[in-house]
C-alpha cells in the first residue's frame, strides 16, 4: 500500500506530504498531496468506461470538477488527478448547497446523453448482496429488496449515477465530482436518494422542497409530472440499500431506514392480501 500511496503521489506533482483520505475503503485508494487528489481505482475497473467518464468531465467544468491529467496508471491501477475542493460540511445539513446542487444536476440531465451506461443498479445489488442475513433487521431489508420490481435504467440523459451531498466539492463554485457511476441512464435515479431520506423521515420536508423546487425551475427533466410517480420505486431502491449499509456500519441513520423497509414489506403484503 505505500508504494502504491508513494507513486500516487507523485503523480500530483506536488511535495506535500501524501495524505490518504476516507479512510479504510477497500479497493479504491484516494491520496490528498497539499491542492491535488489522487485517486486509485479498483484493478477490474472498465477502464475504456473510466476514460469516457474522466472525458465527459474535461469537457464540461462548469458542473463537474475538471481532471488535472488524463487517465493514468501506477502498475496495473488506473489513477485519476483532481484539483482538491472543498467538501460539503455534515456539521449545517439546512445550510448545504440543495439549491446549487438541483441546479447542477437539471443541467447535468440536459447536456448530449453520452457515455458508457450509469451505474447505479450495479450499487444496489452490491450492497444487498454483502448484506450478512444474520444481522439484526437484515431480514426486513432483504425481503424489501424481494419485493423491488426490476430496476429500471433506461438510458436517456447524462447522468451521475451515485449522487448524494458527499458528491459536491466547492472550488470557485460547487462542483459535481466522483464520475465512476457517470454515465447514461434514467435521471430519476440522481433525485432518489434525496427522495428516500425524505420518506424515510431522515431529511426534512423544507430541504426536500428546496432541492426539488431548484431542479424543476432549472429545467431539469426528470420530473416533469407529480414526482412520486416516478420516484417511487427508486426511492424505494436506495432506501434498501441506506438501510443495507448503515446496518453493516452501525450508522444512528439505521431504524428510520429500517422502519421504512418495513413500510415497504407491508404495504406490498396488503396489496397482496387485497
């Protein structure tokens, strides 16, 4: 891991001090170096899809953070370099960018859909499938998992693919970053998120609001009807996933996603029993 840290580094071009970031995350390496960040990719990343992905950013710096470098590679790891931003700040959730962010991904969904398919399905079942059944509530999130019909992915805008907050750096202005899900897919996937922590109670009615409000009024095409009518499902997907992964790390997010996988397994009960 120090070679690999060490020859990232100096990729950056820069003399600082290397400092590894987000901690333990499996495959994926990210290395600050004073202004520049260094990221390893997984080994059997597609690397042709990572090169559009890295492409598609270079060509559009008014929303996503712009590459330093082409694609690179330490070994047999391709290496993307950015330019250090500034991350969105958990300790003020009423004063995150929702409104800069809707406006981001509204024109993010009108640019010319190019690009390998968005990867968003390919989270989904990750995270279902290192679920282990026998944590405490696995049961209800994996039998709200059953009951999702078949995602849908239809590809007809650019999308991001793995949008939350933790995608948003601030650098001169808010900058869409982490382009491994970039791709073409449906875009009710960037809202659903959102939408899940808000039915699930964990994100409040008024920041919702502000963060659909702002997607709409800027064009964006993803909602063009009453919302829930195309979020509904997607909502759901990410809700299980959330409520996947906060039980595998212990997250105090954990029982309102978990009560909303429950809603999820009962309403559909009764649908079945009526």
């Amino acid at each position: 891991m120090d070679d690999l840290i060490a020859a990232m580094a100096s990729l950056t071009g820069s003399s600082a001090d290397p400092e590894v970031l987000g901690g333990d995350r499996g495959d994926v390496v990210v290395v600050r170096v004073g202004d520049v960040v260094a990221k390893a990719h997984p080994a059997d990343v597609d690397v042709e899809a990572l090169r559009q992905r890295v492409e598609i950013a270079a060509a559009h710096p008014e929303l996503l953070l712009p590459p330093l470098k082409p694609l690179q590679f330490v070994d047999d790891r391709p290496v993307t370099v950015w330019p250090y931003g500034r991350p969105v700040s958990q300790a003020d959730p009423d004063g995150a960018p929702w409104e800069e962010s809707a406006a981001l991904l509204a024109r993010l969904h009108a640019l010319p859909v190019q690009g390998p398919p968005a990867g968003t399905p390919d989270r989904i079942v990750r995270a279902i499938e290192a679920l282990p059944p026998d944590l405490p509530h696995a049961d209800v999130v994996l039998r709200a998992y059953e009951l999702l019909p078949p995602l849908d992915m239809s590809g007809r805008a650019l999308i991001h693919g793995d949008w939350h907050l933790g995608q948003l750096v601030h650098r001169g202005a808010w900058r869409l970053i982490d382009v491994d899900d970039l791709g073409v897919g449906d875009p009710v996937w960037d809202l659903a998120r959102p939408a899940a922590l808000f039915a699930a109670g964990v994100l409040p009615d008024d920041l919702w609001a502000r963060f659909l409000n702002t997607y709409r009024e800027t064009g964006g095409v993803a909602v063009t009807t009453s919302e829930w009518d195309v979020l509904n499902i997607p909502a759901q997907a990410y809700v299980v996933q959330m409520a996947a992964r906060a039980l595998m790390s212990g997250l105090q997010a954990v029982e309102p996603l978990v009560e909303a996988c429950r809603r999820i397994v009962t309403a559909q009960d009764n649908g079945d029993r009526g």
